[in-house]
C-alpha cells in the first residue's frame, strides 16, 4: 500500500470550474452515503457557490494531492452559523473562536490509505496559522462512519462526547462522536 506522508498535498479555494468535479464526487456511492447533497448542477450552485463568491463565511478547500483534486475538506468558525454553533454547543463546551472541519475523499481508490488522516493533520495545523485566534478545532462525525471518526484520531484529534444531533442523512442515527484538538 502507497503511504501518503511524503506525498505533496495542498489545498485551494474552490472555484466555478470545480463544480462539476464536486457534483461527480457527490454522487459517488461512498460519499453520497454521508454527505446527502443534491448533486445536480443546480443543487450543488445553490450549496457550494456562495462560498467562491465570498458570500459564505467558511471555506470550501479543494485537497489536491500531486497537483490533482482528490477531495474537498470544509473549515469554518462554528460561531459563523448559529445552527451549528447550537448543535455543538448542546453537546460540548464551545470557546468563542473554535473551528469545525468536514471532509470528503472523492476518489474511491484513495479511501482507506491514510489521505484523510493526512488530510486532517496537514489542514489542522495549518489552521492555527490561518486562524490565529482560534483555540480549538472540531470535528462532528455521525458514529457510523467508522472511517472518518478513525481518521480524526489517527490525526491526533480526542473524542470529547457522543450525543445526538442532526445527520446530514435523515437514515442515520443521530449519535455523533465529537472529536477535539486545543492550539498547541
């Protein structure tokens, strides 16, 4: 199996010409399972474009690995969306300032390597540079998808609390792990 952790992996902002890359990556099996997007044109317009048109207050961070675009990784303030920012603070004690990420690997036969544990290593130290006053980052991942709570660990991040909130799919069960890592 190739390891990752020499590979040259950078990030970007995402732009118009990507949104057919990400609708692709939307309807792929194994992330569709997870992040239950409309993946049309118009669906993925309506939910992606306000971020490269800098209506957004989040990033929309596209992963390339040796220069090609293998996954998008979400960072953002949770206390820039007032929704989120409830669902955590019901479940955990949320400093001002704290970040939350959310990713996906849209290349099946990248999944299951170590890229997302790489992924969320190299984006979270990078976090505390791009967002100096941040003092924590979090990660909410519905219990059953054992690969991306596992990544979260492999990364360094503790699962501070399993609770119940809402699922990106309606046919998951609400139980979330809620994983954390302070500034160093």
């Amino acid at each position: 199996m190739e390891s990752f952790q020499d590979a040259e992996l950078t990030w970007r902002p995402l732009v118009r010409d990507d949104l057919p890359l990400l609708a692709g990556w939307l309807r792929e099996p194994a992330v569709a399972r997870w992040w239950n997007h409309d993946s049309t044109q118009a669906g993925v317009e309506r939910d992606f474009a306000a971020s490269f048109r800098g209506e957004e207050p989040g990033e929309d961070l596209v992963i390339c690995l040796s220069g090609r675009p293998v996954g998008l990784l979400q960072r953002s303030a949770i206390d820039d969306y007032p929704d989120e920012a409830a669902g955590f603070g019901a479940v955990v004690e949320l400093p001002p300032g704290a970040v939350q990420l959310d990713y996906l690997i849209g290349r099946p036969e990248l999944r299951g390597r170590g890229l997302g544990t790489l992924m969320i290593t190299r984006v979270l130290n990078s976090t505390w540079t791009d967002y100096p006053e941040a003092p924590a980052v979090f990660i909410a991942v519905v219990s059953a998808n054992t690969a991306s709570w596992r990544a979260a660990e492999k990364a360094g991040l503790r699962r501070v609390a399993e609770a119940p909130m809402r699922p990106d799919n309606p046919l998951d069960d609400p139980l979330h792990y809620i994983y954390r890592a302070d500034r160093p």
